[in-house]
C-alpha cells in the first residue's frame, strides 16, 4: 500500500489506517477476538496505522490493540488519545495528561505512544499548557508525535507555537465536509490529516439500517441525526446512487466513499473502523482505485456539501476554536 507523510515531524503512515473504536464503544455489542483478528489481517494487508484512545473501553479497547499488534509492534505507528473524564467531561490538566500516558503505555504493553492526540479541547486548560506536557513527555521518550482532535484554527496555532502538532484528526466524509474550512490552516502548518468515520459511520457501506433497528447501546440508534426519518430517506437515495456509479468501476460504494476521502490532498488518511476482517479488506482494497476529475464531479453532483443530518445530536456538536 502507497505510504503518505502526516506533518513535518516525519510521521509516515499507510495511506489507510485502521480505527479501533467500534470495538468497545459507540456501535452496540461486538466480539473483541473478531476485531483483534480483523487488526492484525489489516496489517497482513500492509496498513500500519492503529487508532485507539482512552475513552474507548477505558483501557479495554487499547489492551485489545495492544494484543492483536504484539508480535509486530515496531512495524505499526499506534495513536491513542486523553483528554475525556468518565462522565464524558473533559481533563486536559498536564497531570492528569501525564497519569493518562502512563495508563496507556501500560495497557498498550509498549515503551512509546507514537501519536498522542488531546481527544477533544478542554476550554478550562490553556492550549499551550496542553502542548507543553506533551513536548515534556516527547522529550522523555513517551510519546513520539503531538496531535489534535476536533480543534478550530486558534488552537492549532497556539498548540503549534509550543510543540509542533504532527496532525489533526476530525470527521471526515462524504457526509461530513464542514473540516474542509480547516484545510488552509493546516497546510500552512504543514499539518497531516486524519479523517475519522470516513464512511459516515457505516452508512456509507451501503448496509445502513433505520435507526430503531440498531442496537439500543449502538449511537445510530438514536443520537445521529442522519438516521432519523426524514434525514434517512435522503441519504440512504444518495447511496444508492454512489453505489451504482461504483458499480461502474468495479467498486463498492465504500471504495468509492474512501477513495474520494484519498482524493482531496495527500495529507489526508482515513482510518475507517470494523471488527470484520472481510471489511477490512473490501477497506484496503480502495487504497487502489483513483478517481478522475470526471469522477470527482460525478460524486460532487450527487452529493454537492454533505449528507443530509448534522452529525451530532445539537448538544453534542464539538465547537472549533
């Protein structure tokens, strides 16, 4: 698989990632060992970029990533993020940054985090506190590269001024496109891109399901708006016919959606999520197929800013500063 550069720290990367969310968080019951065996066939397929964070499972999730990547640990970049409290509040306090990293190291069973991201900002820390924790911990060897979640433009640059940020990671899809307006920014930063849910959070493999049909504990159930009648019909019509212009080059309507994730700048890495091997591979598979400009405009006709839905429920809408 093409390799792509995230920052100008040295971060490389698979040009396809894998995110380990969904194992233990956000989309109802699954079976760990299936996504521990899905992992390491994503490896076998040449991805080595492995997305975990604190939030997901409290530690269960980055043990789980840490087992499945044991044996061929030096050949993968891990990314792990802090930065949530338990009740979903946020605490970016350098100690309790420091007591987070030391967690993760643990759980993970490594001597380095390769990527530490802040999860989401924390309004009651200064950003440069924030970033000057983690240069102390990059100094010290802990972690290797500083990332950012869901940050707006000042803090990157506030964040950036103290220690370099490798990358930022936000929500990024054909569904969801608002991050673009970031975009300037980073490359005048030289800041690499890592875009979760690039598939709109399943919806864009073309099994998406009514919203009552989902698990209770699964977060399509009730709390994104994109599957709620009225939104669901809409996008689920604009699938449909992204899947038949796939269909045109062979692909799948995932391929496709990932394809044209890898299409807007080379900075760019999805890290789609799945606890199916067989998905992980369909995944990979889009790493191949490049689009024309004919193809670009085909897709943007269909859907010209975004899917139809914001992407959170309004109280949950991340605000970039």
């Amino acid at each position: 698989m093409q390799r792509r550069t995230l920052g100008k720290q040295g971060l490389t990367v698979s040009a396809i990632g894998y995110g380990a969310m969904g194992l233990h968080l956000a989309y109802g019951p699954g079976d760990e060992q299936e996504g521990i065996t899905a992992i390491r066939r994503a490896h076998e397929l040449s991805v080595t970029f492995f997305d975990t964070a604190e939030l997901y499972g409290w530690g269960e999730n980055e043990k789980a990533v840490g087992r499945a990547v044991a044996s061929f640990r030096d050949e993968v970049v891990i990314a792990t993020k802090f930065g949530f409290t338990r009740d979903y509040g946020f605490d970016s306090r350098p100690e309790h940054i420091r007591e987070v990293v030391d967690n993760s190291l643990r759980y993970l069973g490594v001597d380095h985090i390769d990527v530490l991201y802040q999860h989401r900002v924390d309004p009651a820390v200064p950003i440069e506190d924030v970033a000057g924790t983690v240069k102390e911990l990059i100094a010290a060897g802990k972690v290797t590269y500083f990332g950012l979640s869901e940050a707006g433009p000042e803090t990157i640059r506030k964040a950036h001024a103290v220690q370099p940020v490798s990358v930022l990671q936000t929500e990024y899809s054909l569904f969801e496109r608002d991050v673009e307006t970031l975009f300037t920014t980073l490359d005048e930063l030289g800041i690499g891109f890592v875009a979760y849910s690039p598939l709109g959070r399943g919806f864009l493999t073309g099994a998406a399901k009514p919203a009552d049909q989902y698990d209770p504990t699964d977060m399509r159930n009730n709390l994104d708006p994109r599957w709620q009648p009225g939104n669901f019909e809409k996008n689920l019509d604009a699938v449909r016919r992204l899947t038949e212009y796939a269909a045109g080059k062979d692909a799948t309507v995932a391929q496709l959606a990932l394809a044209w994730v890898l299409a807007q700048g080379e900075h760019i890495v999805p890290i789609p999520g799945t606890r199916n091997p067989k998905r992980v591979e369909e995944n990979v598979a889009a790493a191949g197929i490049t689009l024309t400009d004919a193809d670009l405009a085909a897709i943007r006709d269909i859907l010209p800013t975004g899917g139809f839905g914001a992407r959170y429920a309004e109280s949950g809408m991340p605000t970039w500063v």
